[in-house]
C-alpha cells in the first residue's frame, strides 16, 4: 500500500486487499517514528523470553517445556508458536532417543559392594550420591551426559556432556561435584552401576578423595534408581 500510495486512494487500497485504513496509517506513523508496531514488539518480546528460559536450562529446554514454562508466568502463547520462534533463533532442546547402549563394562576390573541395596532416602547431604550415563541428541549430534546427584537435597552437583562416554566425562563430572561441596566430601558413597565407573582412574581418584564407592547391577534400573531417575 505504501508503494502504491501516489497512485490510488488509501480507501480503495484498503478494501481490495481487505485490511484496515487505520491499521495502515498505525503502521505508517510508526515507520516515521521509527517506533516498531505493537505486533512486532511482542515478537522481539516473546524471542527474548524464549532465549532466556533456554539459556536458564543450559541449553536443555525444547518447546514442550519452554511453552509450559511461558504459560507460567501467564503468556499463553501456542507450543506451534514457540516452536516457531525457535525455529527462527536457530535454538533447539535436548532430546533423548528411545534407547542406545552406554554400557561399557571392564571384564578385568574389580566391584565395590552395594551399599545402598535400593535404599535411596538419606537425611543428611553427601551421604549419598548417584550417578548414571545417558544418552541423547543435541540439535542434530549425539551426546552423552554423566551427571552426579546428591540424594539428599536432590540437587545435581555437577554434570559432563560429551560427545563420547569415556572415563573422563565421569571424572570431570566427580569433579565438578567436588568443588561444589568445597572438597568436604571424605565418606560421602558414590552410588552407580558398573559400566564405565569400573575404570582404575575413577576408583583411585574416589580413593584420593576419601569417597566411598558403591555399585549396583548393570542395566539393572532398580540398583540404581535414583540415578537413571534424572
């Protein structure tokens, strides 16, 4: 309509094309204020809500739980939309697969015994935590994720993404989970099933540390529940 504006009337371009004359002079004024139209500003609004809860999840959040976490604070904007948006931001979630082994297991290496015998609850923090490897997609790669709980406060004390589950996404998690609490962890037990928590690096830097290291059956979900859990 703008380009046209010299040729025909604002009236009759405004009925072909079945829009409003005042919504056309709204936008106009507001090319001139240089002032962005109120559709236009709930966009860049909406973009930078989105970015912000998923750059709170570190990357993690999908549409499901970003939309969610929108209608929480009272937008109650689609999931289509929101999956639009991120489509546009080029920002993705987390998505697990159905199902890939993570399981490596040492036929060489020696077992701790199940200190916790599916017994999770604790009442103190460090008495106890957990700890598992699993799989996912981030964007279009495949990743794995080794994260450490306290079974406690069920907080995550630190946590490893790579693109491989060798010994030192285990190691970098411990860690993380170690400087969270200060390094004050001598007789905390470090509950996980066998797999790659086997590896000779692993047990000698729990010994270093005083942790107390005990394991469950492997691919047995129930030894180690809590783990598998997050």
């Amino acid at each position: 309509m703008d380009a046209e504006y010299a040729n025909f009337t604002v009236t009759r371009m405004a009925r072909l094309l079945d829009v409003s004359r005042d919504g056309y002079y709204c936008w106009r004024a507001a090319q001139r204020r240089d002032v962005p139209l109120p559709s236009e500003q709930r966009h860049d609004e909406l973009d930078v809500k989105i970015l912000s809860f998923h750059r709170a999840s570190r990357g993690a959040y999908g549409e499901p739980r970003i939309t969610g976490d929108l209608h929480e604070i009272g937008d109650m904007v689609s999931h289509n939309t929101v999956a639009a948006h991120m489509k546009s931001l080029g920002i993705v979630g987390v998505s697990p697969r159905l199902f890939k082994v993570t399981t490596v297991q040492d036929p060489s290496a020696t077992y701790p015994p199940d200190l916790v015998q599916r017994q999770s609850r604790q009442e103190t923090l460090d008495a106890l935590w957990t700890s598992d490897i699993k799989y996912m997609t981030i964007g279009g790669g495949d990743a794995y994720l080794c994260a450490i709980r306290d079974e406690c406060s069920s907080r995550v004390l630190g946590y490893s993404v790579q693109d491989h589950m060798r010994t030192e996404i285990v190691l970098d998690a411990l860690d993380q989970s170690v400087r969270t609490r200060r390094g004050l962890v001598a007789g905390t037990v470090f509950h996980t099933d066998l797999a790659q928590f086997s590896d000779r690096k692993i047990k000698e830097r729990c010994e270093h540390l005083k942790i107390v290291r005990s394991m469950g059956r492997t691919g047995t979900a129930y030894d180690h529940a809590t783990a598998e859990s997050f």
